[in-house]
C-alpha cells in the first residue's frame, strides 16, 4: 500500500493521519498515513530512510519545514517564494519534489468564508515563516494593498521588498497603522503563549474579517479580543489545516478531496462541535 506520513517534532498531535485518512475513504483511494517524530537533528536521515524504503510523499511541519526546503531535488516555485517546504512527493521519475500548500490552504479558507480578496486591503500581522509562505497566495488574489505589521519591524521590512514585485506590499509598524482595513491576519505565534500581537483595538470595526492561523478548542486570544472589539466575522486556522491538508492530497494523488465534511468531521473529533 502507498506510504504517507508527516514528520514534525512534537507531532504526536497531529490532525494529519485523521484528516488523510478521511480523504483518502471518500476519494477510494489506497494509502497509509502516519506519523515520525525524528530527532532534531536526525530529520535529513529519517526523510532518506523513509523515501529508500518505500515512501511515496510526506508532509512536513514544525520545525523542519526550512531543512526540508534544502533537502528536496526540486521547488515548486510556491515552495520557493516561501524559502519553506510542507509536501514532498516522490515523482515517478525518482525526483523529490518539494512543494508548499500553506499558503494556497489559507487562501481556499478564506475564500470558502467568503471573504473577497480582490481590491481588498490586508493586514497581516507577523513577519516569520507563516507569513512568508501565505504572501505570494495573498497578493495573487490582488488586494488593493497588503500591510505587514511585526513586532520586530525589521522583519516585516525584508518582507515586503522581499514580495513587492508581486503586488502593493508594504511594512508598517503598529504605531503607523491607520485607516480602515477589509481583512487581518494573524501569522505570528503569539496565541501559542496565549498572548496578542500589539494591535490598537481602534483598527477593529464591524465589517473586518479576523483570520487566525492558530486554532485550539476554544477561540484563540486574538480572536476573542477581535470579538470583544466589534469583529463580526472570526476564523481559526482549522480550515487552513484541511485545506492545505487537501491540496497536498491533490499534488500527491492527483485527485482533489472535498474539504467541508472531513472540517466537520475535525471539529467533531476535536470538540469544537
Ligand atoms: P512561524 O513559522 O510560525 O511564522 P516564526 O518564523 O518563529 O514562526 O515567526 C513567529 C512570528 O510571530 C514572528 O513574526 C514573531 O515576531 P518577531 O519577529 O518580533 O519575533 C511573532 N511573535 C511571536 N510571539 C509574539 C508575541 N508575543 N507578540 C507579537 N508577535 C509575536
């Protein structure tokens, strides 16, 4: 049977196997999907190891998704603007092909939200490697502007040099933030320590749509201060995780998984529902 699996450190965790497993009955398709948990520094030899026995793709999360970018044969050129790898398919070819679906999950996420982004003005908030992989997917939906805002304004100012070949991104402190903006997202792991990016609560109004990346069992404390301030429209990053979970399957398997029952499927599993 075709081997599967996702290599993360912890990912014990993991909604992966579940969310594949799903999409692989209502697909009928024939495959495993599991879990490695390597070393640190033992990812390089385990990846091998997985491919020479056998393996036919592997997802790749936290924290090897840069090494995993330095190890394939060949980038995506999504993978490539992202400088970070979270899908590898081996090609009938022999060639490990690296790839990144985070990006065009968030963007599929959003948009089953209904959240329009053409002619939108985005804020996105951090500077690190989830903002990096969700920019080109962004600014190809062609907002009317991105503006990056990160607690170290260094970053967000490489970044936006970094993607202004791709639309109208800017970086901008927290002080500067001004003016009305459609959407905000929030890339950076604050809500992982429970924390918040600094964002003036001015900035939040009625008709601002509140993407978190993060999710948990209950709001993440983001979206409950977005909420507490006005936000109507709140997403976690549950979606984002099947949605980029399906893209994934859809690279490696040539075939695209509906995403709205094995989302609800999640949330049941998880106790949101
Ligand atoms: P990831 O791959 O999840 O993006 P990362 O590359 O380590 O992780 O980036 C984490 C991001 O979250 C960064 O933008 C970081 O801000 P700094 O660049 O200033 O470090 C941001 N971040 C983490 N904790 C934060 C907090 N408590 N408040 C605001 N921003 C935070």
């Amino acid at each position: 049977m075709d081997r599967y699996l996702v290599f993360g450190h912890p990912v014990r965790h993991s909604k992966s196997p579940f969310i594949h497993t799903l999409f692989a009955r209502q697909t009928q398709q024939e495959l495993e999907y599991g879990l490695a948990e390597p070393a640190v520094d033992e990812f390089a030899q385990a990846l091998r190891t997985f491919f020479d026995q056998g393996g036919k793709g592997c997802n790749v999360t936290v924290p090897f998704k840069e090494q995993a970018f330095t190890l394939v044969d060949r980038l995506s050129p999504r993978a490539k603007r992202a400088g970070a790898v979270n899908t590898i398919k081996l090609t009938d070819d022999g060639v490990l092909l690296g790839d990144n679906t985070d990006g065009a999950g968030l963007v599929a996420d959003l948009k089953s939200h209904g959240v329009t982004l053409a002619d939108s003005r985005i804020l996105l908030l951090g500077a690190g490697g989830a903002a990096r992989g969700a920019l080109a997917p962004l600014l190809a939906e062609l907002p009317s502007e991105l503006v990056i805002a990160n607690r170290t304004h260094a970053k967000a100012q490489q970044l936006a040099a970094e993607f202004c070949d791709l639309g109208h991104v800017t970086a901008q402190t927290h002080e500067q933030l001004a003016g009305s903006f459609d959407l905000a997202i929030n890339s950076t792991s604050a809500s992982l320590q429970g924390e918040l990016p600094p964002l003036a609560p001015t900035l939040i109004h009625t008709d601002i749509a509140i993407y978190d990346m993060m999710y948990g069992a209950s709001d993440t404390a983001f979206i409950s201060w977005a909420k507490q301030h006005g936000a109507r429209q709140t997403m976690d990053g549950l979606g984002m995780l099947v949605e980029q979970a399906a893209e994934a399957f859809t690279v490696w398997r040539g075939i695209r998984p509906g995403t709205k029952q094995v989302l609800r499927e999640l949330k049941r599993n998880l106790g949101v529902i």
